[in-house]
DNA sequence: GCCAACGTTGGC
DNA sequence: GCCAACGTTGGC
C-alpha cells in the first residue's frame, strides 16, 4: 500500500466537500506526471493526505482512501467544464482520474509552514522548490512523521 | 497582486 | 530539435 498527497483548492473542492459526498472522481488532472502516477501507481487500497492549496492556511487537512485506479476523466469531452480538452480522442481518453473516499478531517490544518524545516521532511517532493504537482508521492515515514504532528 | 518555477505550444 | 512566448500553479 502507498501514500499519496493530493492537492485541491478549498474553493473548488474542500475536505467539507469531501467529507458531505464521501467519495468523489478526483477529477480535473491535466498534467501528464500526474497522470502517469494515477495510471501505473495508485492503486485501491492507497491512502491520501488531503491538501488545501492557494488559500490562506495552505496545509494537510484529512485522509482519503483510493477506491480505485485510473478511469477516464469525464470532464475533458464535457464542453461547458473548465477541464475540457478537445483534443482528447474519446476512443483513446488523454486524462485519467481516480475515485477516492473520505476517511477523516484531521483535529487541526498540518500547515505548509510546520512541514517546512520539519527535521525528516527534506526529501519531501511538496518542499521541493518550484514543485507544482498535485498529487505527491509520500513514504511511509514522512506519513508517519505528518501524522505524529496532529 | 506579484512573481518564481515550470509545462506547453508553435514557429523555424 | 531548439527555444521564445505564453499559460498555469501556488506561496506569499
């Protein structure tokens, strides 16, 4: 089993959101690492910290579960969504997404700000300078390390 | 709102 | 294949 961090903007889709439906298709993926980490590595059974970006407390906020592995991404042949790409061939689908389950909020927001100069946490790919991808592996130690701070 | 970092596009 | 221009992400 795997760890993963996954990031969404609390204003398009918080832990509440997460939290009131339950599951969701993480969808609106369109950076091609990204993909290829939910086709050839999430798999069912993976656990995911929840993370709020571009808002006021950047920061782990709950725990998901990963339900199941890359399906395609409804959005991109969904011409009034924001995350359509039309140059996707239907028969052959660019974008991936994969379902996820809530789990818990954490008691408290785990900030950007506490993980960085966190000792054990220099390897972590979200502290990478310049790292703009959404989703990020985690080892089972860093998971650890974050958890043992809540 | 600013800006650094990085990805993508497209001309050549 | 190179690279400049442009778009996006995301912290601050």
């Amino acid at each position: 089993m795997a760890y993963w961090l996954m990031k969404s903007e609390p204003g398009t889709y918080s832990i509440d959101d997460l939290e009131r439906e339950r599951s969701t298709g993480w969808d609106g993926v369109r950076n091609y690492q990204v993909r290829n980490m939910m086709r050839d590595e999430m798999r069912k059974g993976d656990q995911a910290f929840f993370y709020h970006s571009s808002c006021a407390e950047p920061g782990v906020v709950g725990i998901m579960t990963v339900r199941g592995g890359g399906r395609p991404d409804p959005a991109q042949f969904d011409p009034e969504s924001p995350y359509c790409d039309p140059k996707s061939d239907p028969d052959n689908p660019t974008w991936l997404l994969v379902e996820v389950a809530f789990k818990r909020k954490l008691s408290r927001t785990i900030t950007l700000a506490e993980l960085r100069g966190q000792p054990g946490l220099d390897d972590f790919q979200l502290l990478r300078r310049g790292n703009r991808l959404s989703v990020v592996p985690v080892t089972p130690a860093q998971w650890e390390l974050i958890l043992s701070l809540e």
